[in-house]
C-alpha cells in the first residue's frame, strides 16, 4: 500500500496453535517456486521497476525460443512444443497486466509483485477440478521460477530496514521448517493449512514460537510487509493493527511477562505435590541446540530427545561417529539426570525417511517408527551403538517407538545385545545396565501392557498417537479434528491400564505426549498415576508449578470419578475444575 495511505484494520480467524504475541511486518510464502526478497519502492521508482519486469521477461523469452530451437535439432518437433508454451505463458497479456499494476498498486520491488501474481494464478489452477489442468502448475511454476532468475540482481541491492523481525505467514510448513526457523527473525507464524495437532504445531509449542493454523484466508490475499498482529492465544492474524489494537497486544503482553517472570522465579524448585507426591519432569528436544532452553527450564532431565532431526534434516545421515557426539554432548549436559534417547521415528506426520517408489496410502498406518528401524538392521545397528556409546558419559536410556507387540520388542531388545557385545569385545565404554523402554502410543501395546512391561525398564505414552490411533481420527486432519480428544473415555483407560500394568511390574509411566505438556490435564494425569511428564522445554515452568499446586489425593478420587464417565466433555470439567482451583492464573 503507498505511504501516508491507512488501510482498515482487518482480522483473521485461525485456530490457536501455540500461545504467544508476535508484532511485526509479515513475510509471505506461498506454495511452490521460491519466494524472492520483498522491499518497498518509492513511487518514483514504479517505472523503472515495471521496466526491469519487462527486461525479464525479454531475457526468458529469449532463452526458451532458444532451448526449443536446440530441442528440434535434437528430436524433432514433439518435444519442442513445451516451450512453445512457456513462451505463451509469458506472453499472456492478463499476466503482464496484472504484474505491472500490482508494482504500481503495492509499491513494491517487481520481482515480488510477479511472485505474488503467479502464486494467485497457480492457488487457481490447483483448485480446478480437472486433473490435467492442475498439473500443468508444474510448467508455470517452471516459468516463473526461470523470470526470478532473470532479474538484473547487479542493480538491485535491498535496502537494510531495522531488522529483519516478521511474522511468517505460509500455506503450510513441514515439521524440518519449524525446527529449522531462526527464532531471532521469525517471532511467530500462521498457515492456511494445519491443525492444532499436527508435529508442526507441536515443534512451536516446545520452541515457544507464536503459531495459528487453519487461517480463514488464502495466503496469496496477504501482502508481505504488511504490519500485523499475531495472537497465539485467540488464533487471530491481525493486519494494520489500529494504534488502539497495538497497545491493548502491548500491555497483554507485559501481563504475560509478568506470569513467566513469576514462573521462572520457582525454576528448578521440586516437582511435587502439596501432599509430597513427587513427579519427574523432563523436556522433550529435537535439537542438541536446544539444551540451553532446557536448562533455563529447569526440567530434570530429558524424557525425549526426537533423533529423526538429527538422522534426517540433512542430506545425508550422520554415522555413528557423527551420532555418539551428538548423544554425547547431550548425555554430559544433562548430567546427573536422565536423557532418553528415541530411536529414529521417522513417517506419518514427521520427516520421510526415505524416497518410496510408490507413496504409501495411508503413512499413519505405514512404514514408521519401530518398523523403519527393523527393516533397516545396518542402519538400527550404527544408532544403538551411538547411543551406547553415549551412555558413558551420562546417565542415558534408549526407548523403541510404535512398539505393536511383543516381537519387535525382542528384536530391539536382541540388536541392542548384540550391539553391547561387540562395543565389549572392542572395549569401547558404555553401560550394561543402560534402560530400555518402549513408547505406548498404539491401543494394542496398551491393551497388551502387562506382557510388555515384564521385558522393559519403563514405558513413556505418546499420547499424539494413542489418541488418534484409538478413536480412528487424523490428527493433522481438519476435517476430523473434533474427534481428536485426548479425554476420550477409550483413551483414558487405556492410559489407566498401561500404568497399572507398569505398576503391577515394578516399572515407571511416564508422558511424553502433548497432553503431558497441556495444564488442563495435569490433574487428570497425575490422578492416572503418572511418574513423569516431559514436555517442550518452553512448558516446564508452567507444568511444574500446576504440579506443585495440586495434592495428589485430590486428584486420584477425580480420576477415579472420571474413569467412570461416558463423555469426552466431562472428564475434561473435572479435570478443569480442580485446574481452576489450583492455579487459575496459569489457565491462558
């Protein structure tokens, strides 16, 4: 928008995501080809930036009739009539049109003003129903990827604004994108895409980063630059903010600081309750970065360190070398406490672990977890050596995800003997005694926990997965996102008998889950006869100081009255009730 002129304040409904308030310009990215830097032009400079489009388009024109021209040299005329469209696309007058006007309109650099046209002609084209013509995205993404690089970069150098802070606004993100933010620039983001379950929204929650997902708007509407307001708490974008709206953020922001602060003060106080029940509260870490975060926390100790960010974000995976450092530095970081190692959990909603010749139909129900591992023995072997290996420096415990049954709990069992036999014969050091647990996070691991409790040194129940494995709902999936409920009757007793299955064996239960992480449900947990919690490393305050504020009796005769109940919403109030009792201060 040109300066001096004040747009209306708009809003945007989402769903709130992770809790927080980011104020800052957006920075849009759309699906598909690259987003190039955005800045804005004086009116003055609308010409010649018209004219640089132009020019760019000149030199692509150029370069396609020439690869044509090479093509039919080659292999006749079929194959050269691709860019004969190209060209056709480029020559579109509606594009050039609409591109020249957006420059003058948005008073911003061209290159920007032709993303931001391509990316309203392509969120068109992937919505027609026809599936040859949503394919033919692939070409016009092609094109104008090939314009962006055809700018003149020598005579166009961004002016450097105060900061590059900004409210990140995308159609969707990966789990790798979140880990892989910097947290110095990005102070939240929204998506069109996404659900409040999803590992995305998971990953902004333990980093502590503003997030709303299911955003009411198509992204291409959003103008990057645009001030705005992030709400993480309401699960509203705010665009123009009004200097009304901006104070009232401001001084809900300070009140905020002053409940962390207050938090923050207890930091590394004893996780127990009123009447001496004591808990464990551990972080959950993707990132061997993010052990600073967990020592400011407080948490005593780590109850899940997620490796398929080490193992898979780059391109290619480290070896055992490269992973017993990791594992290491974490393990003498942490020292006197616990640090459970996963191994690799890779599909679902997480990161692929490998190119499939044919995608799987259903991933949730695929090739995942546990499963990976066995199928990829040499792999397994280099990860459980490296977390042995790590365990001489720490206190270290290896845990198994997406464990179905008794035999994948063996043959983990057996390659992790395996593998202390050989570190023995090279007399590398470790621990014999080293802990290995298993992750609950399938119904029939739960409804089987008395015969795999016997053959483990403690279970941890990803709730994420319980939950929608056991009420047959998607969690990244709008559409059944009310059936998503972690108070879910079936859910809660299957969470009961795990633990009395682990109790009538002499192991410990602990939560790994987001419910682990959510203080509506801390009583209704702690009730269960849950030992530990590990939760983002951003949650810990906050979760320590519900614990500290509930007496444990208290909230074993509510969990026993819910147990009893029929619906989702009760066992909810009831553990909301005494939630509000104890530390109505803390509730967002």
């Amino acid at each position: 928008m040109p300066k001096g002129v004040h747009a209306p304040e708009i809003i945007y409904e989402g769903i709130p995501a992770s809790p927080g308030i980011a104020i800052a310009p957006v920075h849009v990215v759309a699906r598909g080809f690259s987003a190039p830097e955005v800045y804005e032009i004086p009116e003055s400079e609308v010409p010649s930036e018209q004219q640089r489009f132009k020019e760019a388009l000149e030199v692509t024109k150029r370069q396609l009739i020439e690869l044509q021209s090479r093509l039919e040299d080659l292999s006749g005329d079929n194959e050269s009539g691709i860019f004969e469209a190209h060209v056709m696309i480029l020559e579109d007058r509606s594009v050039v049109d609409r591109v020249l006007l957006a420059i003058s309109k948005r008073q911003q650099n061209a290159e920007f003003a032709f993303y931001a046209v391509m990316q309203n002609f392509l969120e068109a084209m992937r919505r027609i129903p026809d599936p040859y013509l949503r394919e033919r995205t692939a070409d016009i993404e092609d094109v104008a990827q090939r314009v962006l690089r055809n700018f003149n970069a020598a005579g166009d150098v961004r002016p450097q604004g105060p900061d590059d802070q900004h409210v990140l606004v995308a159609y969707d993100l990966a789990p790798s994108d979140t880990a892989s933010m910097n947290r110095r620039h990005v102070l939240g983001f929204a998506t069109e895409q996404g659900s409040v379950n999803s590992h995305t929204a998971i990953l902004a929650r333990a980093f502590g980063i503003p997030a709303v997902v299911g955003l009411d708007v198509a992204v291409i509407d959003i103008i990057a630059l645009t001030p705005s307001i992030l709400d993480g708490y309401t699960g509203k974008l705010i665009l123009f903010p009004t200097p009304e709206t901006l104070e009232r953020y401001r001084t809900l922001m300070l009140a905020k600081e002053k409940v962390r602060s207050s938090l923050d003060a207890m930091r590394g106080a004893a996780t127990e309750t009123v009447d001496g029940r004591p808990l464990t509260l551990s972080a959950n870490i993707e990132l061997v970065d993010e052990l600073a975060l967990v020592r400011r926390s407080g948490a005593k100790g780590i109850g899940l360190y997620r490796t398929e960010f080490l193992l898979l974000n780059g391109e290619e995976m480290p070896n055992e070398n490269e992973q017993a450092l990791a594992y290491s530095k974490v393990a003498r970081e942490m020292s006197p406490h616990m640090v459970i190692i996963r191994t690799l959990d890779a599909g679902g909603d997480k990161l692929p672990v490998e190119p499939l010749t044919d995608p799987e139909p259903n991933p949730f129900l695929g090739w995942r977890g546990i499963r990976v591992s066995l199928a990829r023995p040499a792999m397994f072997r280099e990860q459980i050596r490296a977390v042995l290996r790590a365990s001489a420096y720490g206190k270290v415990a290896l845990m198994f995800p997406m464990i179905s049954g008794l035999s994948e709990v063996w043959r983990g069992k057996d390659m992790v003997r395996r593998c202390m036999d050989e570190l023995e014969e090279e007399k590398v050091p470790f621990d014999r005694d080293l802990p290995v647990g298993i992750m609950i996070e399938v119904p029939a691991a739960a409804l089987c926990a008395d015969l795999l409790a016997p053959e483990v040194d403690f279970f941890s129940i990803g709730t994420n997965d319980l939950i929608q494995y056991t009420v047959a709902a998607d969690r990244v999936n709008p559409h059944v996102a009310e059936l998503y409920r972690p108070t879910h009757p079936a859910v809660i007793r299957l969470i009961k008998r795990t633990i009395d299955a682990a109790t009538a064996n002499g192991i410990w239960t602990g939560v790994c889950g987001e419910m682990a992480g959510d203080i509506r449900l801390t009583p209704l947990l702690l009730g269960l006869g849950v030992e530990e919690l590990s939760v983002g490393p951003q949650q810990v305050p906050r979760v320590g100081q519900a614990i500290r504020s509930l007496s444990h009796a208290e909230c074993a005769a509510m969990a026993d009255e819910a147990l009893r109940q029929s619906r989702s919403q009760k066992i909810l109030d009831l553990s909301m009730n005494l939630a509000r009792k104890h530390y109505p201060n803390l509730l967002d």
